[in-house]
C-alpha cells in the first residue's frame, strides 16, 4: 500500500463497477478508508441491487484496507446525506467526496422523453449536487476538503445525448461554483473528463481514438484527493484522462468584444457582429462535417 491519503476519509458514489470502483481501490490501496456507494444498476439506471457495493467493500477489505458499503440512490437528497453521514459515523470526518455515479439515455434531442431526461439529469447533476451539498457543510467547518465531480468531453455538445451533455456541462458550473463558495474555507473542487473502457463507454457511438483503463483515472483522483494537490492550490479546474494522456481544460472567457458607439439594433448587429465578433469554431461540429465528408467519398470514391 501506499501512502498519497495516509489517515484520510473518502467517499466515492458509483463506486461499484468501473471507474468508481478503481477510484475506490486505489483511494484504500493509498491509506484511505473508503465509503463504497453505488446503486448497482444497470446502464439506464433500473434493477438496483446492494450487492454491487458489497463486493467492492469485500474486496478492499481482503486486500487489507477499511471501507463501508451504502447502497442509496445519490439522486436524492436523503441518499447523498446518507454517503456523508456514513463517513461521519464510521470514520469520525470527510476529506474527500469523489461523484462518479452516472446513467446513460440515449435519444436524439427531437425524440426524447421526459423519462429519459429527467433521470439522466437527476443522476449526474443532482447526484454530484447532493454528495457536494451534504460533505460541503462538513467540510466547511472542518477547513479542509476535497470535492471531485465527473463531467465528460461531451459536455462540450452531443448528437444524440442531449441529456448527458448537459447534466456534464452543469456539474462543471457546480464544480466551478463550489471552488469559488468554498475557497475561504480550504475547500477545493475539481472535475475529472475521463476516457476509459468500461460497460458505459463501450455504448458511446463515437469512435474513442484516445482510450485508457480506470485505473489511469483513479491515479489522477488520488492525487487531487491528496495533500501534495492542495499544496498545489489546485482548484476549479477540469482535467481529462485518457490512458497516457493528461489535459486541462480551458476556463470559459469571452473571446473577442466590440463596443457600439450608440444603442444596438437588429440592423447595427447585423452590418456588426460578423466582421467583428464573428464567431469561435465548434471543433465537435467541424468534426462532424469532416465524418461526413468522408462517407461521402467513400460511397462515391470518384466523385
Ligand atoms: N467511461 C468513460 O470513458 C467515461 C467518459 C466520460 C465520462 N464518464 C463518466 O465517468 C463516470 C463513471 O463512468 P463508468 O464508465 O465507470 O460507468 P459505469 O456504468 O461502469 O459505472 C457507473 C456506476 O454508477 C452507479 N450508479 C448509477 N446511478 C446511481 C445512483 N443513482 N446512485 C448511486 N450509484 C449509481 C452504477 O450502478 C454503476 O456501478 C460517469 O459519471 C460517466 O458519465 C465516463
């Protein structure tokens, strides 16, 4: 074992399968005792079992580290408080909350239910909201903590995952947000963008060309978790992970601004904006064209 969260306290949501689950082995390999939670269920998010969480416990346990195991569903408030309470009342504080819970509803925007949206949201968004919400409070008083959401490079646009793109787009804002409420009070925040091959991105219908394992992520979220990243002053930031590769993320800034020398109208904007202001390349929708571009040569490779 090593020793990167020697006598700390992390609790890890979806920790049961995937990355979550490396997350949670590494954090007790490293000296951490563990709060296992997940709600072990299947990629949509239905058929819950306890089981999933158990057998993480079990197998930190048989390799010499301490964890609990709480099965709730994070998307609820009551569940979120129940991950923290748990920290609480087994190891006597939190030092870190990791958010890795996630489901996946696939549809395209024009077809989409609210069955399908709502629980996407209520995963991610709310799940991260919850955990955040409940170990802040702690956290705060303590004048320590770490707190780790996980968005995705999606949260830059999908095609056919409207509601994942934003639930990931808003746990970046929430992330964003907790590193400046929470600053004066020692608390960083950070979000992860991981790649890696589990049961949820073998059903993204994209072409992952950088991929990893778990494991590269869950050494990305023991560091940040550890003292060495808060000497750091590492927070509100958002890194990538995708096997050998590691990235930052820029901050949103305005990009370029023109000033009108009297009120704006339809018109003005119009002579305006294009030649000035213009507009930033979407490097997702650029993507896109060059895909379909090449399906066109392909099935007319003479034309
Ligand atoms: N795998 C990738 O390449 C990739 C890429 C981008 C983002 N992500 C994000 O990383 C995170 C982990 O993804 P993964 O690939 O390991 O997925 P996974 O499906 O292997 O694991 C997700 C876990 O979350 C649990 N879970 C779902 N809803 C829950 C709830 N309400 N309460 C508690 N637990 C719940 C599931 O039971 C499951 O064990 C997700 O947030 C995902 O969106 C993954």
């Amino acid at each position: 074992m090593g020793n990167f969260l020697a006598g700390k306290v992390v609790a890890v949501t979806g920790a049961g399968r995937g990355i979550g689950r490396a997350v949670a082995l590494a954090c007790a390999a490293e000296g951490a005792r563990v709060v296992v939670n997940d709600y072990g269920v299947s990629i949509d998010g239905a058929e819950p079992t306890s089981d999933i969480a158990a057998a993480v416990v079990k197998e930190i346990v048989a390799a010499g580290g301490e964890a609990v195991a709480v099965a709730d569903d994070i998307s609820t408030m009551a569940g979120g408080q129940r991950v923290v309470d748990t920290a609480l009342a087994q190891y006597g504080r939190i030092d870190g909350a990791v958010c890795v819970a996630g489901i996946l509803r696939e549809r395209m925007l024009f077809n989409m239910s609210e069955e399908e949206w709502d629980p996407v949201l209520a995963t991610h968004l709310k799940g991260t909201f919850t955990v955040f919400r409940a170990a802040s409070a702690v956290m705060r008083k303590q004048g320590a903590g770490t707190l780790i959401g996980f968005t995705s490079g999606n949260h830059q646009g999908s095609v056919s995952q409207a509601n994942y793109s934003a639930a990931k787009g808003g746990i970046i804002s929430l992330v964003r947000s907790a590193a400046l409420g929470l600053h004066k009070y020692g608390v960083t925040a950070n979000a992860v963008a991981p790649v890696a091959r589990t049961r949820m991105s073998a059903n993204v219908p994209m072409e992952l060309k950088e991929i990893g394992d778990p494991e590269d992520v869950a050494a990305l979220v023991v560091y940040l978790l550890s003292d060495r990243a808060r000497a750091e002053k590492i927070t509100g930031q958002v890194y990538t992970v995708a096997g050998p590769k590691i990235a930052v993320w820029a901050q949103p800034r305005e990009l370029r601004a023109a000033y009108a020398a009297e009120p704006w109208t339809p018109e003005r904007i119009a002579e305006f904006l294009p030649g000035t202001v213009g507009t930033d390349p979407m490097p997702l929708l650029e993507r896109l064209e060059e895909m379909a571009r090449a399906a066109a040569t392909d099935s007319h490779p003479n034309a």
